[in-house]
C-alpha cells in the first residue's frame, strides 16, 4: 500500500510540470503606484521611439569600414618678379608637388632662391660668421680643425682642410667641396615687404574628386552631382551655404575656414586637413548620401620656432660647354591632407526585433519596481501581500484558502 502511496506521489509530480501556470493579477486603486508605473512606461517608451529608432536609427544594420579614393587638380596662376629671374609665371606644374593629383600634396607659396649654384670650394658659412648656430660644426680656429675629406656635420658638403678667417680674426669657418654658394639663410619675416611670395595663391581652385564605397552593401557614390549642365563644375565653387556639394575651393577659402588669415600662412608655411564625411542612409533615396566637408589647422599647436612647412629641392642645368649649374630653392606652402571617413545604415529585422525586445523588458522591470514599492514600501505592504500572494495547500488535509471572490462563487445561498 505504501508502495502504491509513493509510485502515486511520484506520477503527480511529474504530471505536474504539464499544469499551466499563470500569473495572478490584482488591481490596486493607488493613484500613486499607478501614475509612477505610466511614467516609467511612457518613458521607457518615449526613450526606444525618439532616441533609440529615430535618433540613433537603431534598426539599421550599419558599416563604417568605408573603401575610398581621392583625386585633385589644382588651377591659377602667378606671377612673381625676383632680382635673379625677373619677372617668373607660376602655373600648376611649378607649384603642386607631386603633380598626380593625390590626397596629400603641397603648393608652394613662398621661396627663398640660391640662383647659379656649381661644384666648387666655398666657405660652410656665409660671410665667415662664426657666431652662426645654424652650423656648429663648422667653426675652425685653424686648419686642424677642418680635417680633409670629412662631413660637415648638419652643414653642406665635405672638408677641403682649410680654416677661412676673416681680416685675421681667431675664428672662422671651414672651407668645404659643395655646390656654392651655399644656401642663402634668410628667413622670411614680412609678408608685406617679400617679394617671393606668390600673392595669387589665394586665388586658386583646388578640384577634389572623392568616390566612396560601402562593400556591405554594394553602394557606391562620388561626391560630384549629377546634372545636366555641363559647364557646372567650371562654375561654382564650394560654399558652406550656398554651395554645400560643389567639389570646387578656393585656396584661400580653404584656409580662412580653419580661423587663419591666408596672407599669414603663405609666408611660412602650414598644414591643413580636410576632412570629408559620409553619413548615408540606405532606407533613403540614393541622391540624399551627400558628403559633408571640415577644414582645420593641423599644426596650430607647435612651437613657434617650428610652425610653418617647408623643404628645399632644386632644378638642374646644363651650359653650352656641358658644365652643370642648378638653382636652389627652398619653398614654404600649404600642405594640404584630404582624409575621408564615413558609415551607412540600412534596415534590418535583427536589429530592429532586439531592441524591441529591449525596451519590452524595461518596461517589465518598471511592473517589478512598482510592485516593490507597493509590496516593501507602502503602510499597507501586508494587505497587499496577502492579496499577491496566495498558498493553496492540499484539500485532503486543510482547508483550502478563499478569496472573497471565490466564497462569493461558492456560497450555497438559493437563487432568488
């Protein structure tokens, strides 16, 4: 019979994981609990809806590993008149380095020439002013201190083995085999009296031809509109409001949008970013994934001793007599980066089903807070507890527990 009991037991219990459990609920007429609980909820909601879907756009799917490819051409012209060579014109393919039109490149502004430059012996310091930091090494007391066929340490060619010395003064300069004369040390100070400059510089066009791609997918935008005029491109140029998408600057634009006066920048030199941005959003019309351009001065926060950009090169020639000769040149300008950034979004149910999902469980988590309150918190906790929670044990043993509701169902009064 025990036997039985248990085998008995044992069968309920597992019949028992196929019962349907639900959940109990109660109605509590607390103006407060039930205003706190519409808060949160309306919160909870406002939040997933304004932030989460349309601020953020949380249903896309997004990508931001953008492939690109930039292409530049510069146009202008200037006109320089210089005590070497006179009167010089400047075009493209004298002051853009490289001349490819890539995303880095530099145009010159400003130059400081050495003209007629031949091999030959000459002083390491111009004038024998030993005084000059420029070249430490190149200070001598006697011919000891030029020791034939060395290096000029950071100075301009090699040792020939003679101390140079000016009017019998103590100290000097070594002699050296270089190109000579040497580099001219002048720095440039005055943008009003320097005669190098290449004033319309401020005037050039810098063509910027940007192809953008999002592989993920498959789209692909340059930032060159299609229109029907033909002769668009020779027509406008950039505007941050009236001319947002035209891929057309002017140079001195370019440098007035990061806070700097152009004139100042050309005369030493400088380093400007432009960024340009893609924000693309696919659920749209493919005409509405327009770039957005940022200029800024990169090198704004160096020391003044090292602000500015500069480098030299030289051009080469050659005499009737086969002798060569060069130019030297060192050059100050602009030096501009192009640099391209950007993500897409397109819709997606994965994304979308997860938040939502999301924003259901916060609203779960506000129904827990308030029965918190009103189970912990309120005066009446214990009524409401005996109303939320209720044990039903087993008829054969106890009596079992009835609400006021189920008495009112089970009371044996007559129908009238």
């Amino acid at each position: 019979m025990a036997s039985n009991s248990w085998k008995s037991k044992v069968l309920l219990n597992v019949l028992s994981y196929l019962d349907y459990k639900t959940g109990k609920f109660i109605i509590v007429g607390s103006k407060r609990v039930g205003s706190l609980y519409r808060v949160i909820q309306l919160s909870i909601i406002g939040y997933l809806v304004g932030y989460v879907f349309l601020s953020k756009k949380s249903y896309q799917t997004k990508e931001e590993s953008i492939q690109s490819t930039v292409m530049t051409k510069l146009k202008g012209v200037a006109v320089t008149n210089t005590s070497e060579f006179g009167q010089m014109v400047w075009g493209p393919v004298d002051y853009v380095i490289p001349p490819q039109g890539e995303a880095v490149f530099f145009i010159v502004t400003n130059f400081i020439e050495t003209p007629n430059q031949k091999l030959g012996n000459c002083a390491e310091l111009w004038g024998i002013v030993p005084q000059s930091p420029n070249v430490p090494d190149g200070h001598c007391k006697g011919d000891e201190d030029c020791a034939e066929g060395e290096l000029v340490v950071a100075g301009h060619g090699v040792r020939t083995g003679r101390c140079l010395r000016d009017n019998g003064k103590s100290n000097g300069t070594c002699e050296i085999y270089s190109w000579c004369p040497i580099e001219r040390r002048c720095q440039p100070q005055d943008r009003h009296k320097h005669k190098n400059m290449l004033r319309e510089a401020e005037n050039f066009t810098i063509y910027i031809k940007n192809v953008i791609r999002f592989p993920k997918f498959s789209f692909s935008k340059a930032n060159v509109q299609d229109t029907a005029d033909k002769f668009h491109l020779k027509k406008c140029r950039y505007d941050e409001a009236l001319e947002p998408y035209c891929p057309i600057f002017r140079l001195g634009d370019i440098v007035n949008q990061t806070g700097h006066s152009f004139q100042d920048m050309a005369l030493k030199g400088g380093i400007i970013g432009i960024l340009i941005g893609w924000e693309c959003d696919l659920d749209r019309d493919p005409s509405e994934c327009q770039p957005r351009y940022d200029f800024t001065h990169i090198d704004v926060n160096v020391s003044r001793e090292s602000s500015g950009f500069n480098f030299r090169h030289a051009r080469y020639f050659k005499t009737g007599s086969g002798e060569s000769y060069r130019t030297h040149f060192k050059v100050f300008g602009i030096r501009i980066n192009i640099m391209v950034h950007g993500k897409a979004g397109k819709f997606c149910i994965i994304p979308t089903i997860i938040h939502i999902g999301s924003g259901l469980a916060c609203i779960g988590g506000g129904a827990w807070f308030c029965d918190w309150i009103l189970l912990y918190l309120m005066k009446n906790r214990e009524f409401y507890k005996d109303w939320k929670f209720e044990n039903v044990k087993n008829s054969t043993t106890e009596d079992v527990k009835q609400t006021p509701e189920e008495q009112q169902l089970t009371d044996p009064s007559p129908e009238v």
